[in-house]
C-alpha cells in the first residue's frame, strides 16, 4: 500500500521542512507547494489525504485555499495553520469547512494528533451511516436532513452545537456525529452541565491534583481529559455558570486545560460537542452566556426538529418503540389500533420522542387486550386545549375531539393569514410539510 500523501502549503523554507520531517517520520509522503495556485495543480494532479496549509501565502489568503477543495476536492481533509491567538480567522475557516486548525507556534506532538485523526478519513469519502438505520428512525425530509448535516460534521473537528427541545434525541444525534467520524475509536462522555453542583463544576470538568483542597486525598482526572482522542458532549450548556464558561472558552481556544493544584496546562486533542433546548442567542443577549463561548462553540449549528414538525414519522417511532419496550420487558407488545394511531399523529407531543416512549410504555400496562386503544394512550391537553373537555374513555370520541380542535386552529391560521400556508404555518408553529400534512389528513378544503 502506498504511503498517505500530504500537501503542505506555505512560503517559508523553514516551515515546509519541519513539517515534511515531522510527516516523513509518521510514515507520510508529504509533498509541499509555496502558493495557491501550485497547491492547486497538485491537488488537481495528484491524490492526496490531507492538506495542510498556512494563512498568509503570497498569492492570497489560505481560506481561499480552503473554499477551493471544499468545491474541487471535497474528499480530501484541509486543516489550517494559523498565528497565535487568531482564533477569528481559524472559526472561519472551521465555518467554510476545514477540517481543523493548527496555531503557531507549532506544537509537533498535537499536530502529529491532527493528522492521525485526518488520515483516517483516508478511503471513506461517506461518513458511516450505517448507524443510523436502526437507531435514528424517521423518513421525514426533515430528518433525512439531519442526517446529511451528519454525514458532513463528522468529517470535520469543527465544534457543533446541537440545539432542539427537550426529548428530540439530542444526545443520539450527538453519538452518532462521534460514532461517524475519525474518532469513532475513542471515548464518547457525555456531561450534564445543569446536573453537576457549581461548587463541584471545575474539580469535576478539570481534575485536581492531589491536596490542592479540602478532601482532595488523591489526583482526579477531569470528565474533558477523560474525553482524549474522541468527543466531549457538553449537555445543557446554557446551565454553565459565568465564571466556568470563561475556562471552558480557554480550554477550545487553547487546546489545553489545567487541573486545579496543576501549575501548567495540559494539551488535550478532544472534539467539543454541545447542545441546548434554550435560546443561546437570546440568553448572549440578556448577559447569562458570553458572546464570546457562543461564537466558539457554535462554529455549526445543527437543529433537531420537534416530533409535531415530522408527524409522518409517528408510525415508524411508535412500532419501534413498541418492539424495544416488549424485548425490555420480555412481553410480546400489543398492536398500535387505528384510533390510537391516528391520535398520535395529530398530537404536538410537547416532550417530544422522549414523550411518545412514556406514553407507549403506560399503554402497554393499560392495555387488557392485544391492541392499545385511544383510551389507552391517555394523551394530555396541550396549550391551544386547555379548556378542552377531559380525555374521553371513548375511544372513537378522543380522535374526533382532538381532530375537531387541530381543524379549528388550522382554520383560524389561515384565515388569519388570507389562505397562505407558508405565513399560516409561523402562525401555527410548525413547518410547511407539516401543515400541509395536517390539511391532507383532515380533509380540509
């Protein structure tokens, strides 16, 4: 097998010879070009699996560079090298889709760590996406989405910021993003930020060295050294303290953290995942998240959409949740009817997939036969409904009472909006697909 082939691309001697030496001793072919337009051919003539290029080329400007393979070679990784504490040009580089950056001074052993990960997107231009039949269900164009921003964050260290409301599968979308990447092979940790205690937040995040406090009896490796060579998943970021997203804002910019007690940092090759189902952008400008973190951990931003947005998918999920909830509890799981189904479907599902398990899993102990019913299912009044007459034990009567109130607010919707569905849709809170859905199944003129 012929070695992997890198491209360097910089205007100083020097540097093109450090980094071929450092390459050649990593069993690499590198290759080196002093401007663009030499980069370029090459890149047109040969086949490379990684591409390392400076920012300031006599020609012009590196994320020139970087837009051009996104365009002409969009299999091959580029990763770009910046100046120290340029972190402004490295996110926009990270936004038009280089691979990840590398700041000058260089540091050869997290650069060596770059380039392992890059090579191994060598020979799989497509993320795997074989994880996602079983476990990220849905044939919805939304999710069908999702799972193409999927397939292309994976390829990238780019932090992502996965953002949807509580219940959408934040966490699986944030898995399988590991899962389908370069560092599949290393640990996936997820954190909590709303469940660890302030006063614990940075022992817990950072370790601590040994006698550093009160009770600190031994060394303590952090949750984010712990995350070395794969993914850390920052849950609920929005629930970070000030004074901690000041560190963690250090810890992406610098690539390094400091356990308390520590008197020097430690260089880290993690990737950074977050998510939240609040309003980042609101709360930056209320003055409880910094602008500054937003920035840096919201490089690309990825939606998951709310189960009354893909109401097509509610069959699928049902069955599936159904088959899991038997194997769990070691029962062969009653059918789904037809009335319940159809309840399910018009349902807004306020908790979302998380939701629809709790509901399916009470139905299953309801039901006293083979089939789960409407009166089974025991769907909650949402907002819209309040004042709605209590869940009929009538089957047939809870379907056509929860029909006759979806009918009623598209029928306002649109008369609201002079029979525009698009405006209709704002109106209503969900999206075009989903409404038109809607107006479908409720035979609305």
């Amino acid at each position: 097998m012929p070695k992997p082939a890198v491209l360097v691309v910089d205007d100083e001697p020097d540097l093109c010879e450090l980094l071929s030496i450092t390459l050649q001793r990593m069993d690499l072919n590198p290759r080196t070009a002093n401007d663009i337009a030499a980069a370029q051919r090459l890149l047109k003539s040969e086949q490379f699996d990684l591409c390392l290029t400076d920012m300031q080329l006599p020609d012009g400007d590196g994320l020139e560079l970087v837009k051009w393979i996104q365009q002409y070679s969009p299999s091959v990784p580029v990763a770009v090298i910046t100046a120290h504490g340029n972190m402004e040009t490295a996110v926009r580089a990270l936004k038009l889709g280089a691979f990840d950056f590398v700041s000058k001074p260089l540091d050869l052993a997290g650069l060596r760590k770059l380039v392992t990960t890059a090579i191994k997107l060598s020979g799989n231009d497509e993320s795997d996406t074989s994880v996602f039949g079983p476990r990220l269900l849905g044939a919805s164009a939304a999710m069908q989405h999702v799972r193409e921003m999927i397939s292309r964050v994976a390829r990238s260290q780019a932090p992502v910021h996965i953002f949807g409301e509580s219940g959408t599968g934040k966490e699986l979308v944030a898995k399988l993003i590991h899962e389908s990447g370069p560092r599949r092979d290393g640990p996936f940790v997820p954190v909590n930020c709303g469940a660890i205690p302030t006063e614990l937040m940075e022992s817990e995040l950072f370790g601590h060295k040994r006698g550093s406090f009160t009770g600190a009896v031994s060394d303590k490796r952090g949750l984010i050294q712990s995350a070395e060579g794969g993914t850390l998943f920052l849950d609920e970021i929005a629930d970070l303290p000030l004074h901690m997203q000041v560190k963690l804002l250090r810890v992406i910019q610098e690539k390094a953290v400091r356990p308390i007690g520590e008197q020097t940092e430690v260089s880290i090759d993690v990737r950074v995942l977050s998510a939240t189902h609040k309003n980042l952008t609101k709360l930056v400008a209320e003055g409880k998240f910094r602008e500054d973190l937003f920035y840096r951990v919201n490089v690309i931003e990825l939606r998951v959409p709310p189960l009354r947005e893909r109401p097509e998918d509610v069959p699928e999920l049902a069955e599936a949740v159904l088959r899991r909830l038997g194997r769990r509890m070691k029962i062969t799981p009653p059918m789904l009817g037809k009335d319940a189904l159809a309840a399910l479907e018009i349902y807004a599902f306020p908790g979302n997939v998380r939701e629809l398990e709790n509901i399916l899993e009470r139905a299953i102990t309801l039901s006293t036969s083979g089939e789960i019913s409407t009166s089974d299912i025991q769907l909650r009044p949402t907002h819209g409904d309040a004042d709605a007459a209590p869940m009929s034990q009538n089957g047939g009567a809870l379907g056509d009472h929860l029909e006759d109130i979806e009918r009623d607010a598209i029928h306002k919707a649109l008369e609201q909006t002079r029979y525009n569905k698009t405006a209709a849709a704002k109106v209503l809170g969900m999206s075009f697909r989903a409404l038109r859905y809607r107006i479908k199944k409720l035979g609305i003129e």
